[in-house]
C-alpha cells in the first residue's frame, strides 16, 4: 500500500461539511440510523484532518470558495 496522500482540496471538505452536519439524535431516531450518520460524519471528518496536514505541512496552497 502506498503511503501517498492525494491533495484533498478545501472545496470538497466544505462541500461535504455542508451535505453531512453534525447532528444530534434523539432518543426516536434508530440505532441504524445514527450509526449510518455516524460513519458518514467520521470520513468528512478523517478527510478534514488530513486536508489541515496537508495545509500545515504546505501541500497544498489554501482555497477559498468565493460566496
């Protein structure tokens, strides 16, 4: 398995960010459910760590969508 991390651009972390909030659950909502959103949220967030890396150690040049 190779070690390379593809650049994981700001626009697509805000993009997923956006379509998968944080959400709190209620006690209604399905074990299934949570779990479903749960693993959704951790990648947005495993790819949100990874793009702060790759901003920290100048892999990639910051990009600021424009509203």
């Amino acid at each position: 398995m190779s070690e390379y991390i593809p650049p994981i651009p700001t626009d697509l972390i805000k993009f997923l960010d956006e379509r998968v909030p944080s959400k709190d659950f209620s006690p209604s909502d399905s074990l299934r459910e949570i779990d479903f959103h749960g693993g959704k949220r951790e990648l947005v967030n495993f790819l949100k760590r990874l793009h702060d890396d790759q901003l920290a150690n100048n892999h990639l040049k910051p990009f600021h969508l424009e509203d």
